[in-house]
C-alpha cells in the first residue's frame, strides 16, 4: 500500500491534511469530497481532481480495474464487519432490497427453467452475484450505485460463469471423501442383504459410517467454501488474472480460516431463518449478507479501496 501522503481543499475552501490515500478514500465514501475535489502530493505544487488519482468515472464509479488483490496484515475483525455492514445495508437499504429482489427473483425463475433445462441456474449464478457484488461495492466505496449494476456482472460474463464452475468443482471434489463412506454405510447392508435374500438391518456400524461420512462431508465442504469464500469478489471486482483472483482468496481463507468460518456460520443461520416466512426475508437477509460480506473484503484486501496509481 502506498505511504504517500496528500492535501485536499475542503468544501470551505480551507486546505486539510496531510492525508492517506485510504483517508482520501474514506473522506469520499463518507460524502467529504466528491471527484472535482482538489488534491495534491504533501511537497508538490500542482493539484489535481480526487476522482483522477482514485480512477472515479464522473459518476464516482471506478473506471479502470484495481490491481492485484493485496492481503492486509490485519486479520478480520468479525464484530467490525458485521457492524459496519449493517449500517451499509440501512443506509441503502431501498437499493439493496431492490437488487435482493431482482436476484433472488431471477435465480428462482432459472431454477424453474432447470427443471426443464438442467443445470440452468449455472448459467446466470455467476454474473447476477458478480453485479450485485458490483452493486454493495460501489455503495460502501462510492456511497452511490444504480439499480441497474446488478447487470453489470453480464460484463465480465465468461470468467463469473467459470468461477462458479471452478468453485463448485473444488466444494464437490472436497465433498466425495464424505459421500464415498455414507455411501459404503449404507449401502454395503443393502448389498448384503439382497445376495442373502434377507430384509437390510442397519446396525452399529453401518450407523457409524453413516455418520462419520457426514461428518466428513460436512467439515471438508466447509473447508473449500472457506478457501473459496471471497472468489467471486475478487474475480467480480477484477482484481488482477483469474488465477492471481483465485490464488489471493486461497491466501485470504488460510489467513483468516477461523474468522471467516465464524462469520459465515452467522451469515448462513440469518439466511437460514430468513427462509421460515414463505422465502420472503430472503429479499432483505440476501442484500445484508453481500453488505457484510463486502465489509470483510474490503477489511481483508487492504488494496480493496485503494486504486491503482498508474497503468
């Protein structure tokens, strides 16, 4: 991360600083600045837009990708996510549950479609959770977004749709130990049984595999769904190659393997509860998990909210 300091001109026509390009940042998503607002390097004479060193469109969105993804030396704070994305999700909560809506209506629809079409969902997964990503992102950096970036994801169309091939390629592949020994726990008395011409009796250790087969199931998927967790972000938010992308999530579940679990059990029983009412506070606990989830990425990718200071 940069060590270089700056000085911005405020509203009042007053001259702050020194700033951290992170402050800089901050003062923008916080509404302190905007993107005409001058700067300069502490030391140089001439000053220039905030939104020409933050790469910030005019409409404050970032127009050139972020670079490689830069791991902080910080581990994450769970509490600190989950706190600041609950306040990301008030404050826009209109947007967010627009966008939760369309998502989760869109995703229904192509399960229905599947039903006809295997495996149709597959296909829109990618690209809806890469721009509602674009979305919460854009909201916590540049306290602004439209409804329409949900789409945006349809942009970055053939690597979204590869990185929910390879991230369900890992999580089956983690998951097959488990399978393998439930399948043997019940299905070898079955066997048995049948070359007997006997009725199936489920004993001591046919239970026991059954249940250590789950159990493995269960701890080796959510080891690769920890490994994987920030995939999507990283490939929606481009930052850098796929394989840099996937290599830096990789990085970010062994540093902060214990945390992230924590934080995903949480996230997971919300949206667990949130199914009760007829699948309806799906629409509020699915924009509120991407906030929270944004929070801790831009927490465990320090460079998250830094932009690139040249091409």
């Amino acid at each position: 991360m940069s060590d270089k300091q700056y000085e911005m001109i405020g509203g009042d026509g007053e001259q702050y600083g020194p700033f951290t390009i992170q402050q800089l940042q901050d003062n923008f998503s916080q509404g302190r600045a905007n993107a005409q607002t001058q700067i300069r390097e502490t030391g140089s004479d001439g000053w220039l837009p905030l939104g020409q060193l933050l790469n910030l469109s005019e409409q404050g969105q970032a127009s050139k990708p972020l670079g490689v993804a830069v791991l902080s030396d910080q581990p994450l704070d769970v509490s600190l996510a989950l706190s600041s994305g609950w306040a990301l999700f008030k404050l826009h909560m209109g947007i967010m549950v627009g966008a939760g809506g369309i998502y989760f209506g869109i995703l229904l629809a192509a399960g229905m479609v599947g039903a006809v079409i295997p495996f149709a969902n597959i296909f829109v997964q990618g690209p809806l959770t890469g721009g509602l990503i674009i979305l919460t992102l854009n909201l916590s950096r540049y306290n602004q977004a439209d409804i329409s970036d949900i789409f945006l994801g349809f942009k970055n169309y053939g690597w979204l749709l590869l990185v929910t091939l390879v991230q369900g390629a890992v999580v089956v592949a983690a998951i097959v130990p488990g399978v393998i020994v439930m399948l043997l726990g019940g299905l070898l008395p079955l066997m048995q049984a049948q070359q007997a011409g006997e009725r199936p009796e489920f004993g001591g250790t046919t239970i026991a595999l059954i249940s250590v087969g789950f159990l493995l199931l269960l701890v080796l998927g959510m080891i690769a769904a920890i490994f994987t967790y920030f995939w999507y972000f990283l490939v929606a938010d481009k930052r850098g190659e796929f394989g840099e992308a996937l290599a830096a999530g990789y990085r970010a579940g062994k540093m902060n393997f214990w945390s992230i679990l924590g934080l995903s059990i949480l996230i997971g029983l919300v949206v667990l509860v949130s199914v009760i009412p007829c699948g309806i506070g799906l629409i509020f606990s699915i924009p509120w998990s991407f906030a929270v989830m944004a929070k801790a990425y831009e927490q465990i990718f320090s460079s998250s909210l830094v932009p690139r200071e040249s091409e």
